[in-house]
C-alpha cells in the first residue's frame, strides 16, 4: 500500500470515527487534533488534501454553506440540521 493511500485511510477512519462519536460535520482541523493526540501528525495542508480525495471518491462531501464536511448521506439534510456544533 502507498504512502499516499496509508494517509487517505487513516483520515478517513478519523472521519468516520468522530462521526460515530456523534459529529455532524468535520473541518481538517478537528482530524488534525485527534491525529496528533495519536502520535500521526498530518499538515493541515495535507489533511485537506484527503478530503478532497476521499470528495472525489464520493465518500464525503463539502457544505460550502457551511464550510463544513459532511458525509454524504447528511449532506442533503439542511446545513444547521446537518452540523450542530
């Protein structure tokens, strides 16, 4: 597996883990900090980056309302509803 893959999984599991947390949306930043409090730092450029990998592979999707990310079976709820945080 590439370096470039490695990193666009390990963002997603991130996403994907803060929305199980109960997220309603995420910004690079929030991955950000719990990346770096597990010792796998990232760029904020860098996590950016992925996101749009993982938009492109249709696995979330940006709510520019908003300026949030959300994943795609939120994204047509209404940008409030959809992020309350």
């Amino acid at each position: 597996m590439s370096i470039e893959s490695r990193r666009t999984r390990a963002v997603y599991a991130v996403i994907r883990e803060l929305f199980e947390q109960g997220k309603r949306c995420v910004r690079p930043g929030d991955v950000n900090s719990v990346l770096r409090a597990k010792g796998s730092p990232l760029g904020t450029w860098e996590v950016r980056a992925e996101f749009s990998r993982l938009e492109a592979d249709n696995l979330l999707q940006w709510q520019a309302s908003n300026n949030v990310w959300v994943l795609p079976d939120q994204a047509t709820l209404s940008g409030e509803a959809a992020c309350g945080s």
